[in-house]
C-alpha cells in the first residue's frame, strides 16, 4: 500500500505541471482543462511507457528510503491505535454492527480452522484440554450449565427444529418404511406355521374316528 505514495506524487506532480502550464486562461475553463489533463494522465499511466517509468521509480533505492515506511513504525502505529481509549471504542462500536461481525467471521473463518486443526493434532494442546475438563471446578460449571432452565430451553427448541426439519422428517420415513418390510416377512411365516399346525390337528382327528367305528363294527359281527 505505502508503495503506491510515489506513483501518486507522480500524478500529482503531472497534474500541477499542466495546471500551471495554463495560467493564462480563464477561471471558467479550469474545470474543462482539468478533466482533460486527468483523461490525459490517466491515458499515459495504462501505457506500457507509463508503467515502465512507475517502476523504475518504484525500484529506485533512494525512492524506497524516502517515501517508503518500515515496517516496524507501522506496527507499532497499528497497536498505539488499537490499543488507545478511541480505538477500542471504534472496534466496540464496529463489533455491535451485525453485518460487520458476520463479515469479519466470514474473512477469518478459514484462519480459524487452520488453527484449531493445528491446536487439536497438538499433544501440548490435547493434554491442557484433558486437565482442564478433568478440573473439579470445570466440572461443576458444566454440570450447572446443562442443568440450566437456559439451556434445556435451548435444547428444547433444537429438538423441536429438529423434528419439523424436510431432512428429518424424510430419514424418519425411510426408518420407519424400512422397518415395516422387515417385519412382513416375519408375519407371512408364523402364518404359514399356524395354518400348517391346524391342518394336522384336524387330520388326527379323522384317524381317531374311523378307528373307532371300525371297533364297534366287530363288535356287532361278533354278536350275530
């Protein structure tokens, strides 16, 4: 950013040098000569001579040292400016703007899972977690925070969203149509068992009564 400083002095020093080239004309044609002296710079910087020329001052090393800021006097400008009394009332005020936290999430969120994958393949890391979650204290707090009227209201609620969630209500149907075909087999086979049972108790029972009339049939033959 603080490399372009030059190029603008550049411009700005071309547009001075044709303003004053046209001293003599009146006040009412500034406006138009100075629309043309801009169309004109900006004409000559998109050509390849003008980029040329930018960077060759660009890389001069006096130009460098005289227009370029080192680094550490910008560090330390951004912290004296993020660290003052007004700087963190301009960061409160930005970070109570929805948008702009969204935004700001949006920017870093890729940072953010590059550092927590780094943190949790970590052993340091893991076994900080470990002790901390192992720490009495911790584990109190967590204990009053999932048995707080907050919180089951909250889980309450994502329960709810839950269920009348499209997705949900579809994996539900597969389960459920799933487990119906499952079962049809299961019934079609004590069915089959039953019936076949029945069937052989009513055969058993023919046999037991044609022996039995065969038995009284001789009886009266014997009698004549």
């Amino acid at each position: 950013m603080f490399r372009l400083i030059p190029a603008m002095m550049i411009c700005a020093s071309l547009l001075m040098l044709s303003s004053c080239g046209g001293g003599g004309n009146p006040t009412s044609g500034e406006e138009g000569n100075y629309d043309t002296t801009k169309k004109m710079v900006t004409d000559i910087l998109k050509t390849d001579e003008g980029k040329k020329a930018i960077t060759e001052v660009l890389s001069d090393e006096e130009m460098q040292k005289t227009y370029v800021i080192e680094g550490n006097t910008v560090k330390d400008s951004v912290n004296k400016a993020l660290t003052s009394e007004e700087g963190k009332k301009f960061w409160t005020k930005m970070f109570d703007d929805p948008k702009f936290v969204e935004s700001f999430s949006k920017t870093l969120q890729d940072q953010h899972k590059d550092v927590m994958k780094g943190l949790m393949s970590d052993s340091a890391f893991q076994k900080q977690m470990m002790e901390l979650f192992q720490n009495p204290e911790m584990t109190e707090q967590m204990v009053s925070a999932l048995k707080s009227q907050q919180f089951r209201e909250h889980l309450e609620k994502t329960v709810q969203e839950t269920m009348e969630s499209p997705m949900f209500k579809a994996q539900m149907s597969d389960i459920i149509l799933k487990a119906a075909e499952q079962m049809k087999p299961t019934q079609g086979s004590q069915g089959q068992g039953g019936g076949s049972g029945q069937g052989g108790g009513q055969g058993g029972q023919g046999g037991q009564g044609g022996g039995g009339g065969q038995g009284e049939g001789g009886g009266q033959g014997g009698g004549g």
